[in-house]
C-alpha cells in the first residue's frame, strides 16, 4: 500500500541521516515525530522542537502538509507513486536539513 510505502520510506530516510524520529501510520493516516523512537504517550514527543524546520522545509519543496506534529497527514487514492516519490524526496531534503543545524 501507499501508506506502507511512505512509512518505510520516510523511516529509512530516518535512519540514514540519524536523525532520531519515527512514524506512527495507522492505514492511509501517518504522523511524523522527531527526538524518539516511541510515542505512548505525549511525554514522549513533547520536547521535539525539530517538526517546525521540517515542516517549513517541506512546505518549500510544495508538499502540503498539517503545520503541527500533532495532526495527521493522509495519503489519499488520488495520490499516485509520482505523488508519493515527490514526498519522500521533499522528506528527504527536509530532514538532511535537519542533520546541518
């Protein structure tokens, strides 16, 4: 599936920069955190204050996206693998900014 795609894709995104995040994906609905591994509980994500740098980043790269880490992105049928190629680039590009600050 798409959402299983995007899940994976921005994970080894991930864990080839070493930025410390991981994706929480229930279907076609995702969240993206930063500084954990794990989220149980808002304790978990609460101290992350990388979301807004990547958030503005992506916007950049023209992925339209929830401004909060809080709310959920959705990947839709209307998306295609071009769609889906475009976020993880835009991902990409968002998160290896990350690992320059």
């Amino acid at each position: 599936s798409y959402g299983q795609k995007l899940e994976n894709g921005i994970n080894e995104i991930l864990l080839q920069s070493r930025v410390k995040g991981m994706v929480n994906r229930v279907g076609s609905m995702f969240s993206i955190f930063f500084n954990t591994d794990r989220v149980k509980k808002y304790s978990d994500i609460k101290g992350s204050s990388k979301f807004p740098e990547f958030f503005w980043n992506v916007i950049q790269k023209g992925i339209l996206m929830p401004p909060s880490q809080y709310e959920s992105m959705f990947f839709t049928i209307s998306h295609d693998n071009e769609d889906l190629k475009r976020t993880l680039d835009a991902v990409k590009v968002a998160i290896n900014v990350l690992t320059h600050e």
